[in-house]
C-alpha cells in the first residue's frame, strides 16, 4: 500500500503526462524550437517522477542484514539521476537551438501554441508548489528536488511564453532559437543545483545549524543525572536523521539508572526530531571532557 510521499510521486506522473501532452501540441501547432525545448524538458518530468517513485518505494524498506540502517538513502540517488538527466535535456535542446539558429523557421499558429503552453505552466506551477510543501513536510528528499525541479520548468515556461510571443509580435525568428538557448542554460543551472544538494546527503551532512541547536538543548535538559554530553554528530539519510553522542554519567551509576537517562535522551529527541535513530555511548566521569553539551 502507498505512503502519503508515494501517492504524491505517483500524482506527478500523471500530471506530467498531461503537460507534456499541451507542451507538444503546443510545438506540433507552432513549430516553435523554443517550445519544443519546454517540451523536452517535460519528457524528463515524466522520467524523473517515476524515478522519484521507485527510490520513495526502495527507501521505505525496512533495515535488513545488508542494509542495517535502512533504505532512506535511496532518495539521494533519485535526485542525482534527476539532475544527470536535466543535463542531458539541456544539452539536447542547445543542439536543437544551434540548428534554429543557423536556419530559421516561421512560426505556424503561434497563439494557439501560447495558450496550450500557458495551461501548461499554470498546472506545473500548482503542482511544484504542493510538491515542496509536501515535501519539507515529510521531509522527503526526492520529492522536494521534484518540486524544485517542476518549478525550474515554470520559470522556463514563462520565458518562453515572452520569446515566443515576441517572436510572433515582431518577426524575428533568429529569437526563438535564441530563447530556447537561454532555457537550456538555465535547465543546466538547474541540474547542477539538484545534484549538489543530493552529493551532500549521500555525502553524511550534518543536519542544519537551527536543527543542532534545538538537538544539544534536548539533550541537555533531558540528561538529569548526568554530568555531560560530548562528540555530538548528526547526519541526514533521506528522511531519516542520525544522532550520535557520548553521555557521561557519574561512576556510582548503576547500568539501570544510566540506562534510563538514556531513554529520557531518546525520547525527548524522537519527539522533536522525525524519523530520529539515536545512538548513546555511556563513559564514566573520568572520561569527562569538560566541553560540549553542559547537563542543566
């Protein structure tokens, strides 16, 4: 049965099948390369979201003998083909621009095209919107950069719309090619960012500053009992957060006890951090550093 982040991925393909659709027809009734371009890229929509599905669906695995912390790296690898894949859309539509450019075409029926694309854009543009909203909510990598992504395409949208248009309002055809360049640079750009932010998860980032702020004030005012907390380390794993630190605790402690302050620890940071895996290491209080996380 479907998550909530898989029904999304699964809602984008459709809806990227239906803009692909009014993008074509948009260039079929123009013949327009800068709408072909936008088109283009539209294919690599349908592509990535099916993507994004599979890596949603592997991430939700649970931890096995081979993979003991899980699948939720999975997202990482969806968004890094996504931005391989905006490249290529890129390079393909740089091409078609060069040869645009070095022989133009007049453009056949061009608002009839301008409308179709319109209704194109106007869907994509809700549809990112929900998608990162939805996406920081559940922290799902995947279909954030999707989100991302979808809104890139709207971006571009727009300024083939203006080309276009201008085109049509002025004659000169040598613009088109020009536009549909300028929209390939700009999906590389794209691409690029994808890929950066996803090499950082697959690359154990810690979690945000704001995010380890709020991770040592837990720690600290649920560690009664202890002396204190050191050699904090995080790192994101798709929706996942990674926690691990060293507690000291007093040596007259009995395990019991140490073990229960350690699952006041745990407890106070699954509720404030989702999908948190906490890791404790006990030292006695010989092994004090004297910094890091002071126990109020």
């Amino acid at each position: 049965m479907m998550d909530r982040r898989e029904k999304l991925a699964a809602a984008t393909i459709g809806i990227g099948l239906v803009v692909l659709g009014l993008k074509y027809a948009a260039y079929l009734v123009t013949g327009s390369v800068a709408l072909y371009s936008d088109a283009l890229e539209s294919v690599i929509n349908v592509v990535t979201a099916a993507v994004a599905l599979y890596a949603l669906r592997v991430s939700r695995q649970p931890a096995d003998a081979d993979h003991p912390y899980g699948h939720s790296k999975a997202e990482y690898f969806s968004a890094v083909l996504e931005g391989v894949l905006i490249v290529v859309a890129a390079l393909l539509i740089l091409q078609e621009a060069v040869s645009g450019f070095l022989a133009p075409k007049p453009l056949d029926a061009p608002f009839a095209g301008l409308a179709l694309n319109a209704g194109a854009g106007i869907l994509n543009a809700v549809w990112s919107t929900v998608l990162i909203r939805e996406g920081r909510r559940l922290r799902s990598h995947a279909l954030v950069a999707d989100g991302r992504h979808l809104f890139t395409d709207v971006v571009t949208s727009a300024g083939v719309l203006a080309g276009v248009g201008l085109v049509a309002l002025t004659g000169v055809l040598q613009a088109d090619p020009v536009i549909a360049a300028l929209v390939a640079l700009n999906i590389l750009w794209s691409g690029w960012a994808v890929m950066r932010e996803s090499v950082g998860g697959l690359m154990d980032r810690s979690t945000p500053p704001e995010t380890l702020a709020r991770i040592r004030e837990i720690i600290s005012g649920h560690a009664d009992g202890a002396i204190e907390a050191h050699d904090l380390r995080t790192r994101h794993a798709g929706r996942m957060t990674f926690i691990d630190f060293h507690l000291v605790v007093p040596g007259h402690l009995t395990v019991s006890d140490a073990h229960d302050i350690c699952d006041r620890i745990e407890r106070g940071l699954k509720d404030e951090v989702e999908d948190a895996l906490v890791t404790i290491h006990v030292e006695p209080e010989n092994k004090a550093k004297h910094a890091g996380i002071v126990v109020l």
